[in-house]
C-alpha cells in the first residue's frame, strides 16, 4: 500500500526531526494510488546530490503558489519575498532574538536566517526565532518552512491579541511582522486594562491595526528594532487612533514610514506602508 509506506516515511522523518513532531500530513492512504506513482515520479527526478537550500527555495516557491491559489485566504500565511527581504535589510538582524506574533508560513524568520548566512555568519547560532500563529495549519506550515531551511525556532498556536505564549513585553531584539490588516471584532473588554501588550490604550474604532502596532512597540527591549507591514489607512486614521499614533511619535520610537505602492500584494490592490521602530536610536527634546 504507497499510501500507508508514504504515511510511515512521514513518521519516520518525524522521529528524527523533533521540532516536526506531530506536524506532517499522514493521511496519504486517503490518496487514489494513481496520484501518489505520480507524486512520487516527480519527486525521484530530484537529484541525489541536491543542496539542503535548495528543498528550501523549493518550498518557498510552491508557498507562493498556494498563496495564489488561495486568493484572500493566502495573504493570511505569506507575504511577498520581495518586500521581506526589504523590511530585514532594514532592521538588519545580525544578532539577538527574533518574534513575530502574527507570524504566517515564516517568511520574515528565513530571510533573517538569509541575511545572517549572507554576512558569514552560523544563523543557528547567532538569532533565535518565536513565533504566534492564530490557525493551527499555518503553524504547522511554519514549522515545515523552517525546518526545510534547517532552522528551529518556537512556533505557538495562539491569537495574538488576548494570548501571549512568549511572555514578550521588553522581550524582543527585533519584532517583524505583516499581519492581517482593518480587523475588527476585536473584544477589546478583555485587553483593556493589559498596558503591558497597550502601553498606549484602546482605540475606539472597530479596527485593530492600533493594537497590532502597539504589541509590536511593546514587545521590543529598550533597544530592540521593529519592521512591519501596515494598511496605508493607519498612517493617517483620525480620532482615538490618532491620539495613539501620536503617543508613539512623541516616545520618538518611529523610525521611518515607507510607502508601498499597489499591487504587490497577492491580496491588495491597495498601497501599504512599512513602519519602522526603533526604541534604540538617540532621544531629542
């Protein structure tokens, strides 16, 4: 039966790989054994002798497709490789601890991974990576993101605004994220008294992007450095998250807002913004 030997090479690579514990699919006697010759067809033209980064660039490059595939549901656990890679050179994450608390398929953790080794150094050894996902598929998506990139990393099932399984408050070297963008039915009754996650308080709107920033904010050390992605609407949202927004300039925490175009998104159509903090930079009266 190629289902049930595909479902017992599943555990195996399980066994010896702990951080895939419980993760991979093993329900491949489900398939018609017609699809599975073919799969495996496929996967024997593989060379032998092929480098482990190149699996990785390899499953970066379907994550892109499913991404596609999916339309609004895909933006959810993948953001463009190209504008990753921009928010990472940015924050330039040589060394320390990395989070992202809506932290999708791991994009923004593998090209730190990338800029460390592209600078000489062990990645393994010089950053650390934690993560939050809110759907339990995706972080098994991550984990497998991670592991094909030979990374490990601490990757928690969780929603971000009323769970914090990392402890993060001051935590944090550097905090990267795009996370989902105009949320609304936030219960903001069971956060309202958390300053620890909400230095700045509540936004009176029914959106979230002020509560996403201020978990970012909160989560970095007093020199920590944070690059994320954001609705273009934040930048200049009136009332209450205004007032938020102004509490943030003033601690003198905004490094530099980027305009993105449209379109760069398999989501939206609409430009977005890159924030950038840094608790870190010299204070001025």
């Amino acid at each position: 039966d190629i289902g049930r030997a595909i479902n017992e090479a599943m555990a195996a690579i399980e066994d010896k790989n702990r951080e895939l514990k419980d993760i991979l699919p093993k329900n491949y006697n489900l398939f018609d054994n017609r699809i599975l010759v073919s799969l495996l067809k496929i996967f024997n033209r593989i060379p032998m002798d092929i480098e482990g980064d190149a699996f990785g660039k390899i499953y970066e490059y379907f994550l892109g497709k499913f991404a596609m595939s999916e339309g609004q549901k895909g933006g959810e656990f993948f953001t463009p490789t190209s504008i990753v890679k921009l928010i990472v050179e940015i924050i330039e994450p040589y060394q320390g601890r990395i989070y992202d608390p809506a932290c999708g398929s791991g994009g923004m953790f593998v090209q730190s991974a990338v800029f460390v080794e592209s600078h000489k150094k062990k990645a393994s050894k010089e950053i650390s990576v934690f993560g939050q996902e809110k759907v339990d598929e995706t972080v098994r998506l991550c984990k497998m993101n991670l592991a094909v990139h030979g990374l490990e990393g601490d990757i928690r099932q969780a929603i971000s605004y009323y769970e914090d399984s990392h402890k993060s408050p001051g935590r944090f070297d550097f905090v990267m994220a795009n996370p989902p963008f105009n949320v609304d039915k936030v219960d903001k009754e069971r956060i309202k008294d958390d300053t620890s996650h909400y230095p700045f308080g509540m936004p009176r709107v029914d959106n979230a992007n002020y509560l996403w920033i201020q978990i970012f904010y909160s989560s970095l050390s007093d020199k920590g450095r944070a690059g994320f992605v954001m609705a273009n609407s934040a930048s200049d949202a009136r009332q209450s998250e205004m007032e938020i927004r102004k509490k943030i300039i003033q601690d003198q925490a905004v490094d530099v807002i980027v305009s993105i175009s449209n379109n760069f998104f398999y989501t939206v159509t609409l430009p977005v913004t890159l924030w950038f903090l840094d608790r870190g930079k010299s204070k001025t009266d």
